[in-house]
C-alpha cells in the first residue's frame, strides 16, 4: 500500500549499517523542557500518533528537566520497544540551583555514569543512539568516542551520535568507531553546518539528523519576538535572533515561506520543513530531521511536509534566506560547532 494510502513517511538509515528508521523523527524536549508549561496528555498522545504515522525515532537527553524528559517518554518507548528507536545524549552539565549556568564534559567517568543514569530512567536495556551532546574540548574527541565505543561493546549502547561537530572533528571520531549520525541545528534561517559538518558526513556515510528544523517554532509563525510573547521560564527568550530589533528584522524574512505557503495551500512551517528534508537530495545524504512539538495535530502537519516537494524557483526564493538572518542561534556558540569553524 503506497505511503500516501498509509499516510506513513518514508524511511531512511542512519549510517551504514544502522537501523532504517522514519524520514522524520520527533524531538521531545519540548513535552517537558525549556518551551514553558505543557500538557502530558496532549505530549502523550502526540508520541502515539507519530508512532502511527511512521516516526520512529525519538529524541531525548539527559539534559532536558534533569533526566525528566527520558522519564517522561519511557512508558512510551518500552510500550513499543521493537518498533522505536530511542536517542538521548550526554555532555551538558546544569546547575539544579541555576539553570542558566551551564558547562559541558566528556570525560570517561562522567560518560559511563550518564549511560547508566539514562539507562535507569528510560528503563531499557539499550540506548539504540548515543550522543555526545556537546563537545569538550579539553578532553580528545578519539578519547570521548573511545569510551562510548567501550559501552558499544558491553550491550549498552547500539549506535554512537555526535552533536554539534565539525567536519573534522567527526572524521576524527569516525576514525575511533563508527558513527551512525550528527545532529545538529540545520534550517533555512541556519546552514553553517553546511560548511564542512555535511561535506564529512557525506564522504562517511553518516545520518544528518537536524534539530530545530523550524527555528523552534519561529518559522512555522508560532511567535514572532520571544521577550514579548512568551514566558519567563521559556528559554527562546535568551536567544538573540528572537528578540528586540533581531527578531522584527528576521520576521520580515520568513515572507516567502508564507508566499510559498499560501501558493501550496500548505503551512510556512511545512515549506520549512520540505525544504529541510530535501537537503537529503542536494546534499547527497540521509537527512532525518526532528521537529519538536507535543501535539498532536502539529505531529500531523510535520510528517505531511515528508511529501512536499519544493519546485527549484521556490527553492531558489528561500536560498538567500540564511545569509540574511540577524543575530546568533546561540548568545554563547562555543557551545556550537558553528564557534569552531
């Protein structure tokens, strides 16, 4: 039965020998994390759905509310454990005291006890893709990669992630054990990762899996400055491109998604979406992007924008987009590959 029957996505592999999974993933963070309150029900019922649709992999971290997400999301991925795959991180290290403050480690120890915390709380047996969420510099990329090929090796980690990596830092880690995909920011208001993270990932045969394909939530329209908009404790309102004279500047940019969005008969944020999933085209590679959202009726917006396919006119009017966007997608991108170019 065709996908269009189905309603079900297309699917692609992450790495070369790694699991084939839906074209589209879905980013959790957001059912409890960072994006203000939510609604369990309507989270839940959201990761049901994408189930149905054909998503398959799920992405969380340690990170997200102090491991809370990872809980959040375990009845669902152990309720469907032979049909998903589950990716979480580790690396970004938060003061409970001061959320903002924030650092980042790779060492071994630090790594072997967040596998084995995240383990706990996802209750598996196996993180299907493990990511190292950020880099630590002062710790070799062949020493951080080694100690996760190490939890390969023992059973407790199937495939090994990095995020927010350049192109030579992955040929260095792929070079220790093979990595399955990098995820990093990747939109049409942000393509550095253009530069040399794809370029590698190509020549490798690695998964690019994008976050915040939809310039979380910027570009589908859902709020236009962030310091007026949305709550104190939404952490879009600490990101310079989002606010202030940035964010009344990057608005005007996003008027030929709306353009091409009201040709279509389609939202801004599915045009945003398509033009993200055919990178896999341009570029050459697998592209499963992850949208995040814990709603239902979004989860069914996204995964539609799997069958749109933007004619090269529209996606020449959306090229110059990037280049003009105001603002960093951090206030701190040494927290980015972008910050080691």
């Amino acid at each position: 039965m065709s996908q269009e029957r189905t309603g079900r996505i297309a699917t692609a592999r992450l790495g070369a020998d790694g699991p084939e999974v839906g074209v589209q993933g879905l980013g959790c963070m957001g059912m409890s994390f960072a994006y203000g309150p939510t609604d369990a029900d309507g989270a839940r019922a959201a990761l049901e759905r994408a189930l149905e649709l054909g998503v398959t992999l799920y992405d969380t971290a340690d990170l997200y509310g102090f491991g809370e997400n990872e809980r959040f999301i375990a009845p669902f991925v152990r309720a469907h454990r032979d049909e998903v795959v589950v990716a979480t991180k580790f690396g970004v290290v938060m003061d409970p005291a001061d959320p903002a403050k924030r650092g980042i480690r790779n060492d071994a120890a630090y790594i072997r006890r967040c596998a084995e915390g995240s383990l706990e709380r996802l209750g598996v047996d196996v993180i299907d893709l493990y990511y190292m969420h950020r880099r630590d510099t002062r710790v070799p990329i062949e020493e951080t990669v080694g100690t996760m090929a190490e939890l390969v090796a023992e059973g407790k980690v199937g495939r090994l992630g990095l995020s927010e990596v350049t192109g030579d830092e992955l040929r260095a880690a792929h070079a220790v054990h093979p990595i399955a995909a990098v995820q990093s920011e990747w939109s049409v208001f942000s393509r550095d990762v253009e530069r040399t993270a794809v370029p590698a990932a190509k020549e490798l045969g690695v998964a690019f899996v994008p976050y915040s394909p939809l310039g979380r939530g910027f570009l589908a329209g859902t709020f236009t400055d962030a310091a007026r908009e949305l709550g104190d404790d939404d952490f879009r309102r600490t990101m310079p491109r989002f606010t202030g004279e940035n964010a009344a500047a990057n608005a005007a940019l996003r008027e030929p998604l709306h353009a091409i969005a009201k040709t279509r008969g389609i939202t801004p944020g599915q045009v945003a979406l398509a033009w993200v999933q055919q990178r896999a085209a341009v570029h050459g590679l697998p592209v499963v992007p992850i949208p995040g959202t814990r709603r239902r009726d979004r989860v069914e917006e996204n995964t539609a924008a799997t069958r749109v396919e933007l004619t090269a006119a529209e996606l020449a009017a959306l090229e110059p987009i990037a280049g003009r966007v105001a603002g960093g997608r951090y206030a701190d991108l040494g927290f980015t590959s972008a910050g080691r170019e």
